[in-house]
C-alpha cells in the first residue's frame, strides 16, 4: 500500500532516503561524453509535456503514449505565474498539482528533466514563460537581471518550489534527472552574469550539489556567450534541417566534453492569430532525430503534446502578434492528445536505439458532435457594468494599466466624454501606440471602432460635445520572448481626439469570469439603436444543451466552432475555454475536454463576443462537431512572415 497514493515519494525519502540515495545516481561523464544513470551509460530520449495545458484527468493518458512511444523521459516547465497569480498566495491543487504530475510520471516509469525557470520558454503569458505581472508593479524593474527588486521576488519563490522538488530528484527516489537554470538565457538583452551566477548558487542550496544542473540556448555562438556559465552544463536547441555536426560543435564551443544535448528539437512550431497553421512534417522530423540519434546525442522533443491554452494564457510575440487559443504545435500528439502519423515515425525510429516498452497503447479519446445550440442575447458589457465591475469604478485624470487597476487579464472599461464637438469626421487616436492590445470604441452606446496595437492606431469618429465615450481594452496576451517582455496592458498611453488629450476618465475592471461563473448574467432584450453594419457592441450570448445520462462512454471531448461569429471569448460550464478569432484565423475550433462536460444538468454555453454575432440574421448558434480545424487562416494579417524554429523572428 505504501507504493501508492499521493504521500508515495515523501514517505519513500523519509524511510529510505539513505538507501536511495546510494544507490540512484544521476550525473555527466566527461571523460566518455555521456550521462551516467546509477554508473551505467546512459542516454536520454525525453519529449516536452506542459501540464498547465492539459486537464489533469488526461495527464496519464498522455504520458503513458509517451512512454509506449519510446521514451524514457518527459521534459516540463513550471509556470511561476500559474502557481502564484498573487504575491504570496500558491495554488498547487486540482490541475495545478505538480506533485501529483511528478509522482504520476515516475509511476508509468518516465524521467524528468525540470525548467522551473523563473523565466520559462513556452509562449505562455507574460515572458514567455510565466513570470507573474504583479512583477511589472515596479514599471521600471529589470526583468532577468540582478535588479534587487527582481532577485527578491525569485529568492521568495524558488524558495518555494525548489525545497517542494527536492524529493523528486532521482537521487532521492524520484524522477528528475537533471535540472535548467533559466532558459535562454543568452537570446535575452540583459547578458548579466551576476544574475546566472546568483541562480546557480540559489538551485545548488536547495537542491545540492548531485544534481545536474543545465542552461540551454540556440544553437549559435553568439547565444551561448551570455547564456552559459562555469557550474552550468551548456546545452543547445534546433530544429528539423539545421546542419546537426554545425549545432553540436557549437555545445561543444561551451562543453568540450560531456554528452551531446539538443534540449528542444522542434517537432512543429508556434502559431499566431493572422499567420497560416505551422506544420512540419513527419519526414523531416523522422530523418533528423535519426540524425540526431545516430551520433549518441541525448534529445528533447519540443512538443511531443503542446495542449491549450485555457482562459487568458496564451503569450504574444514581438512586433505585437498574439498566439492563439491551440498550442497544437503539429505535435506528434494533438491537441486532444490524439495519435497521428508523427507519432508513429518517430516512435518507428526511436526502434533503432532502444527497446519499445510492450503493451497496447492507449487510443485516440473518442470525440462527440453535440451538434448545433441555439444562443440567446443576453446583456451588453454596458448593461451588465454593475455586474461585471465588483469593484466599482476608478477614476483618474489620465488613464490607468491594468495593474494599476489591479487587474491580471480579460478586460478593462475606460469611460470618459468627447471634451469637443466632432459634427465631422474627427481623429481619435493612440499617437504613441498606446493601446494594448485591442480597443473596441463606442460613443453613447453605438459601436465606431477598432484600435490594434501595431495595426490601427487612429479611427474617425463623430458625436456632440459631452457624449459618451466608452473605450473596452482586451489584454491579448503578454509579450513572451527577447526584450519587448516589460508588456503593460490597458491604455498604457494617452489618446487624443484631433488636437486634444483626452483626460477625466472613469475605470471599471470587469470580473467577467467570476460573473459567468456564477450566473449572474440575465436575457434581455435588444434596444433599437442606430448603429453601424461593421460592428456591434460587445455583447454576452447563453445556450445550453443536455448531454443524456445513461449512455456508456458519454461525455466525450469534443470541439466548439462559431459560424460567422467574428471575436470573443468563451465559457462552458464556467470554465474559461478560450479566445475564439474565426475571423483572422488559423483556428476556427476550440478544444472541449469532457471533464468540464455533464450528464447530469444541462450544459450552459457562455459567449461574450467583442465585434458583431451573426444573430440578427436569425443564425445565432454555435456547433459541437467531432473534427477539430486550426489550419483555416482568413485573413492574412501579419506583415512579417515568421520563420519556423528561428527565434530572431520573435524578438
């Protein structure tokens, strides 16, 4: 009984920790170019698996595939930003149980290699890789870096974390093997040594001195020259087509000797909202880890399952483009987690260097096609104001960010009056490119626009003297790579109208997902207003639909799309799903696990969509179909193509 349930690896430390720890070792051989496990060669081949993206009920779904694929490891993140969304306050339950995560890992019989960051590389909100916002509450704090106010914040959190890893090493019975200080560190502006060298001594007073600790970064010299540091095993990254001798005799520049490590090989790429769904295909995935394989080298798939972003945690890249709701990645393992041709050709070449653990693998999770619901008009953002803004409001004679308004993501109301007479057409407008990240503009209830940070920066408008001026701010996600990372968001510059500031403005933080989630949004019916054919204000939509109980295997996943619904967001059962933007494409649908499903009420489908339903035309319904589209790009909106597995593009 011992060797089950949550307590299995603290309970293991305490009684054997001693035996454990002389008999489990974990370390480099220099003098062989190789990893030691318990003093035999050894050699990882390790795919990356985000826990934060996958409901917790799929996790060992996941990494049971992946270990029937071929793998003896897993490699993970840690969002800081995911575990503690307000200063001292951690969340380590339900799906953000990393304990359970690491105990179920070291189970199915798969090793760890640990990212705890603090910065992580991972497109996910807020520097790439969970740094939390409140860390911006010092506008000018210097993120990465020696800045007290910084190291401060990271001593209080590894302090945390790492103590909470400990048991988990190898050594001590658990499932990690080796250990990243930061990440990339040498893609980042700062190139302070100072500031690796403090990390070093932080993980080497929690976690020891057994413990391999690694850096990683791109495969260029330039990368590595801030980027690794004496203590620190200096790996590399690249992707499917780079020249493999050029990238490994680039580590080997840092590593004379020691094993070859590529510690993300891209198996797909990242997407943005207004770029075409990136692929990579399955042959030239297959021949360059054979590649990789062929000369010994130890490597990381990154992702062998990318997931979701759930909610609000999707990241952005510079110059401003966010990414979507699907981390998809064209991972060997979809979104849902199911197997595709991918997985099959990298576990045909994983084949020819080890043993294939026996046993059928878990198949693709069924999916279900609910089929269409009726939506109804609920209430605008304006109607539902006292609802939505439990705070109340704020007021201040310039406008105020987010944080300042004390609020992390969703949305931000600003209100003010048109201080002029605009009977012509007149400019409103962020001169200094201040909105971030996109602004849906109403005078006196009647919709006139769209700012976009880096795309539309000024639009005319008209109205009398004192009307009514309502400004709803949408954080799309926070800058996530290179030195664009300090990203605030609201109105985080003045705007003008013609020649004058706009000033004496009202805020209202909206706690759209505490509203929803508690079903305080009420029907009501639309007023007659004039308004314009392009756009409509932001408005929420309700439809449920039941789910029969009774019969086997049901609920299932399932998939939600949007028939000529254009921007929004969505909430099933007060779960926050996700950003729809069918309108710019690539992903038309949005993953729905079945665990936030019920065959026992009927299932409530929240929309608050920003730009204009489809209902007035009398087709107001979303759709659950069985087959996922993320590939569907409509429109092509970003100027500067990105190039697959080339980090420059995202600085």
């Amino acid at each position: 009984k011992l060797m089950m349930g949550p307590l299995r690896l603290p309970l293991l430390f305490l009684l054997f920790g001693h035996s454990l720890a002389a008999s489990r070792s974990f370390s480099v051989d220099y003098k062989n170019n190789c990893f030691r496990k318990d003093g035999e060669k050894f050699r990882y081949i390790s795919g990356s698996i985000h826990y934060s993206r996958i409901p917790r009920v799929y996790w060992k779904d996941r990494l049971m595939k992946m270990y029937l694929a071929g793998l003896n490891a897993i490699q993970l993140y840690i969002p800081w930003n995911y575990h503690e969304e307000s200063p001292g306050l951690y969340n380590f339950s339900g799906n953000r149980d990393l304990e359970y995560f690491l105990q179920l890992t070291n189970d199915i019989g798969l090793l760890a290699i640990l990212r705890p960051g603090p910065y992580i590389c991972a497109e996910w909100d807020m520097q790439q890789g969970g740094l939390p916002a409140w860390l911006l509450q010092k506008k000018d704090i210097v993120l990465r870096s020696s800045d007290p106010d910084y190291i401060s914040a990271v001593d209080k959190w590894m302090g945390k974390i790492l103590p909470m890893m400990k048991p988990y090493l190898y050594q001590n019975g658990g499932p990690i093997v080796t250990v990243q200080v930061e990440n990339e560190y040498g893609s980042y502006f700062a190139c302070d040594y100072n500031y690796m060298r403090h990390l070093t001594k932080l993980f080497r007073s929690h976690l020891g001195d057994k413990v391999v600790l690694f850096t990683t970064d791109g495969a260029t010299t330039g990368y590595l020259k801030c980027g690794s540091i004496q203590g620190l095993y200096a790996t590399v990254d690249f992707g499917p087509g780079s020249n493999i001798t050029a990238a490994f005799e680039v580590q080997r520049h840092a590593e004379p000797s020691g094993p070859l490590v590529n510690s993300e090989f891209y198996t797909g790429w990242l997407d943005h909202w207004g770029s075409p769904h990136s692929v990579v295909s399955s042959v030239a995935v297959a021949k360059a880890l054979n590649e990789i394989l062929a000369v010994d080298a130890n490597v990381n798939m990154y992702m062998f399952i990318g997931g979701t972003n759930f909610g609000y945690w999707n990241g952005a890249n510079a110059p401003y483009v966010p990414q979507p709701t699907s981390y998809d990645y064209d991972a060997p393992l979809t979104e849902a987690g199911d197997l595709t041709e991918k997985y099959f050709a990298i576990r045909d070449v994983i084949k020819m260097y080890r043993k294939i653990p026996e046993g059928p693998i878990p198949p693709t999770t069924p999916k279900y096609a609910y089929g269409p619901v009726v939506m109804k008009r609920l209430q605008t953002i304006f109607e539902a104001l006292e609802i939505l803004a439990f705070s109340g409001p704020v007021k201040s004679t310039y406008p105020k960010t987010f944080l300042e308004l004390n609020q992390v993501f969703g949305y931000v109301l600003y209100r003010t009056s048109l201080p002029v007479d605009c009977s012509t057409p007149t400019p409103l407008s962020s001169p200094l490119n201040g909105v971030h990240d996109r602004a849906y503009v109403s005078i006196d209830g009647v919709p006139v626009g769209i700012l976009e940070r880096n795309h539309r920066i000024t639009i005319n408008v008209t109205g009398k003297v004192g009307s009514q001026l309502d400004i709803l701010v949408e954080n799309m996600g926070r800058v996530n790579y290179g030195k664009g990372i300090n990203d605030f968001k609201g109105l985080v510059t003045n705007l003008t109208l013609g020649s004058n500031t706009l000033s004496g403005w009202t805020m209202f933080s909206l706690s759209i997902d505490e509203a929803v989630s508690q079903g305080l949004l009420v029907q009501t019916e639309a007023t007659e207003a004039p308004r314009p054919t392009t756009f409509s204000v932001p408005t929420f939509y309700q439809g449920s639909f039941i789910i029969p109980g009774g019969i086997p295997d049901l609920p299932q996943d399932t998939y939600i799309r949007l028939p000529k619904w254009r921007k929004g967001q969505i909430w099933i059962n007060g779960f926050n799903v996700g950003r729809y933007w069918p309108a710019r494409g690539p992903q038309v649908t949005l993953f729905v696990p079945a665990n936030i499903l019920s065959t026992a009420v009927p299932n409530n489908v929240t929309v608050l969509e920003l730009e204009g339903a489809p209902c007035s035309s009398g087709s107001c319904y979303v759709e659950f179909t069985a087959s996922p589209v993320l590939n569907a790009t409509v429109q092509f909106e970003n100027k500067e193509p990105r190039r697959l597995f080339y980090k420059k593009d995202l600085l």
